[in-house]
C-alpha cells in the first residue's frame, strides 16, 4: 500500500518497508499512550505520530508519510467524525479509522458515511489491533461487539 503525504517529522518509533506508518489522533494522553504501547509491541505498525486535536492532525499530515490515521470519535473544536470527512476529501486514498468509547451502531454508520473505513471500540485492545490489520489488507472493520452496521 502506498503512503500518502510525503515529506517527514521525526519518527515515534523505527521506520520499515514492512510497516503500516499511523498517525494517532487522540485528545486523552493517557490513552494515547496506553494505545502506543500496544500499537507499537506489533512489528507490522509504527505510530509516527500524536495529535491532540483535529486541527493538529490537518497541520501536521502533510509533512508525515503515513499508510493509515487513528482518529478518537470525541476531540476538542472539531470532531473525530468531521475529521475524518475533511481527510476522505483530501486524501481519499487514506484509510482513516474512528477510534471510540460509544457501543452505538449510528455513530459507527456516522463514521462510515464520513469516509471512515473502520469503527474500533477503544476498551478492547485486541479488537483494535484485529481492526487495523483488517483495514490494512483493504477491507473495512466494525468492532465485533456492533454486528453489521
């Protein structure tokens, strides 16, 4: 899979040809780092970077080369869904997953609708990393625990 955007801030973590570079998009520190430990024990990913807010995500995108966006449902100003929306018009190529706390089936269809090509539960970790390998490969992945949305 391509990376979109070229140009490059200073990695989080080792670059490589058989990574999924990810940009994190998450207002929580101590979820954000939670989420890092567990994203970055797995060879096959290389979160390079966090932003807080929508806006810190937009400003930053173009100088990051990434495969993949992480972005929280809830954040501050501008919301994970919106986010999302702006980036499938910019860069439609871009796999961007919703990240949430919500078990609500309209908010998945929300984020779907937006352009998200996933909605991942944020209190199983597990389900998110099956999600992300799912949405690597193409496919787009709804956490287990929603059924068909």
């Amino acid at each position: 899979m391509p990376k979109h955007a070229i140009h490059g801030l200073t990695n989080i973590r080792r670059d490589s040809m058989s990574t999924s570079s990810i940009l994190l998009v998450e207002d929580h520190a101590a979820f954000a780092n939670a989420l890092l430990h567990i994203l970055n024990r797995d060879r096959n990913l290389n979160v390079v970077a966090v932003a807080k807010t929508a806006e810190q995500a937009l400003e930053q995108l173009p100088e990051l080369e990434v495969d993949l966006v992480l972005v929280d449902v809830s954040l501050p100003k501008m919301s994970g869904i919106s986010l999302v929306a702006a980036l499938h018009e910019k860069y439609p190529d871009l796999p961007c997953v919703m990240l949430s706390g919500h078990l609500s089936a309209q908010y998945a269809r929300r984020a779907l609708d937006a352009g998200a090509r996933g909605y991942l539960l944020k209190d199983n970790p597990m389900g998110i990393l099956t999600g992300i390998q799912h949405i690597v490969k193409g496919e787009i992945y709804v956490s287990e625990e929603l059924g068909k949305v």
